[in-house]
C-alpha cells in the first residue's frame, strides 16, 4: 500500500556538487515524512560533481583510495563494485582519477532520482541570490526565477575561488595567461606548443597539472613549478593497521584535549610500526564528531 500522506517538508540545497548530492541521497533513504526537495546548482556541467570532480583529465587522481571512497557508510566497497562494473580496472588501494569518482557520484544520483517513489526532487540550474526569513519560512530567490518558500536551507557551496598571488599586477590578471583555476582542465588549450608554463606551488596540484600538461602529445614546451621550500610530495608506502585505543568523547574534547590525544596515538601507532596515516584511517568515522565539537 502506498505510504499515508502526511505535512510536507520543503527544502532548498543550494549547491549541487558533492556535498550537496551526498545531503540529497541521504534525505532521500529517510522513509518518514514527505520531502519537497530542490537542488541549486549555477553551473549545469557541475551537477553531482563540483569544482574538484568536474576535471576530465587523466592525471588528476583522488587523493584517497578506492577502498574509503564510498558514498554510503553501510556499503564500504559501493565505489569499487561501480568501477568493476564500468569495466575500470581498479584495486581497492588504487587512487583513480577524479573524473571516474564524479561519473560515479552522477550516476548514483541518477539512479536514486529514477527509483525515488516517496519524495518529491527538482534540480535548478541557477545561481542562489538571496534567502529572505518569512512568516511562513524561507524566500529562496534564485537568477530571476520565481522564488520559492521552503522550510529548511542547506547550503553546501564549496570551498572558495583560489586567492591571488599577492602582489599581482592587473595586467598579469587581464592578459589571459594568468590560470587560477586550473582544474577543468580547459586552459590546456590555450597553451602553445613550446611555451614556458610556470605553477606557484610544488604540491599535489602541482603534480596534476604538470602531468596533463606533458602527457599532451602537441606540448614540447617547459614546465617550471616555484615554492618557497621546493618540498615534493611524498609518495605512499606500506601502511600497517593499528590498533587504537579507548577512543574518547570527541564531541565533548577541547582542541586542547583532542591535541594531546593525537599525539599520544601516534606514538601509539609508530610502536605498533604505523605511522600518521593509520591514525587519520581510523579518525575517519569520528570525523563529524569532531566537526561538531
């Protein structure tokens, strides 16, 4: 029998990349009242996936193993089962491209849309202006569309544009050759075959874009990448399991507290012949707690 209609609860998310998409399928497995939900997103091709899993290049590689990439916690390996089943061969510690976590994140999406039976979902392509309190709730005023009164707003809109270097010239900005935002991957096209490419910073970003820009057949020009320290990433060894103890409160710890509780677990861990990594894996689940508190 289909469920007894009950008050509806309306609720706008404003931001359609991972976070929002991860808020949208978990409302969607809660079986209680009715939801109206809607998903706001200003930029269509970055629907399910944001600026860090819209990236189509090869050498932009997720910076955690397949094994912890799950979108559901009761279903650890629902990523790698995914990559199985697209025929991309994957090892539950391999780190695969970006690209293939945001097809996977579209596609499950897409499924949960598809099968959805109890609530109600509209996506918006449009950029959110203002959220405006009402008698009767929220005014949800979004690129000159109608505005919409909901109950709730989540807002799930992602880290911030990179900063400017400091002490940059306008004409550097406006001369066109100046990327701050490198991770689309779209400025490929615009180097020439022999230019000289300069990255401020020697981190994993740096990694990225250094690789796709030397895996493009028609590039035979320079890449120069600066950092105050010149420090590389490190690459990733052996990791050892070990085995944490009591965990506290970590709702309830102070930053103090959660502090002096790190370090004695890491030593904890390297006399266990781990290291710092172990700790994070096995912080992991404690993350929201932490968040909270």
């Amino acid at each position: 029998m289909p469920p007894e209609r009950t008050a509806t609860t309306r609720i706008a998310i404003v931001g359609g990349g991972l976070s929002g998409s991860l808020l949208l399928l978990q409302l969607l497995r809660l079986r209680g009242p009715l939801l109206e939900l809607v998903l706001y997103e200003k930029r269509a091709t970055q629907f399910c996936r944001g600026v860090a899993y819209s990236s189509q290049l090869p050498y932009q590689l997720l910076n955690v193993p397949v094994k912890d990439m799950s979108l559901f916690g009761d279903r650890p390996s629902h990523f790698h089962d995914w990559l199985r089943q697209q025929g991309i061969a994957a090892q539950p510690d391999d780190f695969v491209a970006r690209r293939h976590f945001g097809d996977y994140v579209q596609a499950t999406v897409s499924e949960a849309l598809l099968t959805e039976d109890l609530h109600s979902v509209t996506l918006v392509t449009a950029e959110v202006n203002d959220i405006v309190p009402q008698v009767d709730g929220l005014r949800v005023e979004a690129g000159g569309l109608p505005a919409r009164i909901v109950d709730k707003v989540f807002l799930c809109t992602g880290n911030f544009p990179p900063a400017e270097l400091p002490g940059l010239m306008p004409g550097v900005r406006m001369s066109g050759r100046y990327i701050d935002a490198p991770w689309d991957g779209s400025y490929l096209a615009k180097v020439g075959a022999h230019d000289t490419v300069l990255i401020a910073g020697t981190g994993l970003s740096m990694v990225d874009q250094a690789m796709s820009l030397l895996q493009q057949s028609a590039f035979h020009g320079q890449v120069i990448a600066l950092s105050r320290h010149g420090l590389l990433p490190l690459a990733h060894g052996p990791l050892k399991s070990y085995s944490r103890s009591t965990a506290p409160d970590f709702a309830a710890l102070s930053l103090r507290e959660l502090y002096r509780w790190f370090i004695s677990e890491l030593q904890r861990a390297q006399q266990e012949g781990s290291d710092f990594r172990g700790v994070f894996d096995r912080l992991r689940p404690e993350l929201p707690l932490i968040w909270q508190g």
